[in-house]
C-alpha cells in the first residue's frame, strides 16, 4: 500500500519513512502531558518500579485541566505532577499560570507533529 499525503509530507521532514504504523513519525520529543494524563502515567512508571526517568529533558508537565483546582482531588493530581518533577528533575515542569494549555505549548514549542495531537 502506498503512502498518504501526510506519511509523505512527514516522511520529508523526519528524514525517514513514516507511516500510521510508528507512534512518533519524527526524532525529537515526547508529547506533553497534562494533569488528566499525567497521573495516569505516574501511576504506571512507578508500579514498574523504576529509579529514573530516560531522559529528563523528553518530558513536558503542563497542568492545565484542573488547574486552577476547582477540588482536593485536582489539586492533588496536580501535586502528583509536581513532586513527580521535583524527584526526577523533570526540566520542562511549567507550573500552573506560566504556560497555558498544553495543546498550545506543544503546538509553539515544537513538541507536537502534524497529526499527532
């Protein structure tokens, strides 16, 4: 089966083939994540039981959803986020009011690839 306008395009971009079969079609960064799916992920990290993450600098936190908190249950996946970016030296931690939404950090700063958020 050929490639899609849109495999083609990334493909160029990437410098490698890209198809809806790879989870990331360029090199570079990780999508950000935010205090809905953050928690989530904590979670799983920590049942595996790992010491560290891969590489500090590959990880974006933007608490955006239920931030400002509207309950103690937002606040506290909020805080999740937060000290897990404290244990880990997470770099790109942007903490509530500094950024703004994580669609528009990934968008600007260059964390998101066409057709992936």
């Amino acid at each position: 089966m050929g490639m899609t306008l849109t495999e083609k395009i990334l493909s160029r971009h990437a410098g490698r083939s890209a198809s809806r079969r790879r989870a990331d079609p360029g090199e570079g960064r990780s999508r950000p994540r935010n205090d809905v799916t953050s928690p989530i992920a904590i979670q799983a990290f920590r049942s595996l039981g790992a010491g560290a993450v891969f590489d500090r600098e590959r990880i974006a936190l933007v608490p955006d959803h239920f931030a400002p908190n509207k309950d103690i249950k937002s606040a506290e996946q909020v805080k999740m986020m937060r000290g897990f970016a404290k244990e880990f030296g997470i770099v790109n931690y942007f903490e509530v009011g500094v950024w703004g939404s994580s669609t528009s950090f990934s968008r600007t700063r260059g964390w998101s690839f066409p057709a992936t958020s």
